[in-house]
C-alpha cells in the first residue's frame, strides 16, 4: 500500500457541462474493439520485446479500458500497477494524437484524458498512511474492491482474472522493463559535429549553409 501508485481517470472530464455528459453515447464493447491500428501496436513492441500478438492482446484489453472509462455511469477510475502494461499501451496509442483523438470522438463521443496522480494528492495519501496506517489501508481496500466490482459488473470474470492476475504477473512493471528494448544511438559525434562544437565553445559565429 505505500508503494501503491495511481493515475486517476476522470472519463467525462472532456466538459464541466452536465447537460454535454447526458448526451454523451458510447458505442458497445464488440465496437470499441473492433477498432485497427497495428502501428500503435508495432510502437510498443518497439519499445518492449514481446511478440505482436502479445502486443495486439494488449491492445485489445486497453480498448475494453477506454470503452469501461468511457461509460457515463461511472465516475472516476485508477490506473493501479496492476494495469502497468494497459497504461503503457495507452500512452503509446496517446502517441497517434490524430488517431487517438479521432478514436474517441468516433467510438465514445468524448476526448478521454489520462491525468497522472497530482502530487497534491500523493502528498495526501502519504499524509494518510503515517497518520494512520490501518486506515489508509482500508480505504485504498475500499477503492480498489468497488473497482473491481465495476470491472466484473461490465466486463466480466475473465476480464476481471486477466487484468488482475494474469497481467500483473506476465506484465508487472518489473518484467516489462526487463525487456524494454535498447536504443541505439551514435557512440560518438561525427568529426563534422565536434568540429560545430568546437567553434561554438571558442564564441565564434557559425553561418549554416543548406545544400
């Protein structure tokens, strides 16, 4: 619990108006995850190496979150370390701006925004669990049990088992990073550019010619 790391979704923070929320349509499940796009997945498995079905499994449990975010009756979820790999999937579908942002408006009517944990609200939980420990510990119970009644109540057990114990164990943060890919990069500048580097480090004007 002291370690326990949230980004707090607010699904309907597109407006304040609550006259827009009313109107709001989400489109159905089978819907939401029909939606293609194998370069946010090819992004990811960019980054991490697994295979593209790993990826593309992913993929699709990150579009039942958007789709469960998306739903006007719920108010406020927490992207926990048990959803590491469905957060990380969404920040590279976030990447796509265009893409993304068509999605939404296309499939649930609203821009849905991921808001990481302010540090006004890190500093309270911390507040908390010194002050009271035990009493930290069931709230954060409370919160996550009401969570996860609302995951079983929309998508079910499998989807309950899968975000909740198979990716947390497949796809922890832990294991993920052990196999984030390395970037290459030039081990050294090219004698053009220390040559540039050094003409500025002496304060002398450089005029840049295109070709």
């Amino acid at each position: 619990m002291a370690n326990a790391n949230f980004n707090t979704i607010h699904p309907q923070s597109i407006s304040n108006s609550n006259s827009l929320l009313l109107t709001v349509k989400p489109c159905s499940l089978n819907e939401a995850i029909s939606y293609q796009n194998e370069e946010v997945v090819y992004r990811f498995i960019d980054t991490y190496d697994i295979s593209f079905e790993e990826g593309n499994d992913i993929f699709v449990e990150t579009k039942k979150w958007l789709w469960l975010c998306a739903q006007p009756d719920i108010e406020e979820l927490s992207m926990t370390e048990a959803f590491f790999a469905i957060d990380e999937m969404w920040h590279a579908f976030i990447l796509f701006t265009p893409e993304y942002t068509d999605y939404c408006f296309n499939y649930f009517d609203q821009y849905l925004h991921h808001l990481p944990t302010t540090q006004r609200e890190k500093d309270e939980r911390k507040k908390l669990q010194e002050e009271d420990p035990v009493l930290a510990m069931e709230k954060y119970n409370q919160e996550m049990l009401k969570q996860y009644a609302v995951i079983y109540d929309k998508l079910g057990a499998e989807t309950v088992l899968k975000w909740l114990v198979e990716y947390p164990t497949r796809y922890s943060e832990e294991v993920l990073n052990q196999r984030r890919k390395a970037k290459s990069f030039p081990g050294k500048p090219t004698p053009e550019l220390e040559a540039l580097a050094a003409y500025l480090q002496a304060g002398k004007k450089v005029v840049l010619k295109k070709n």
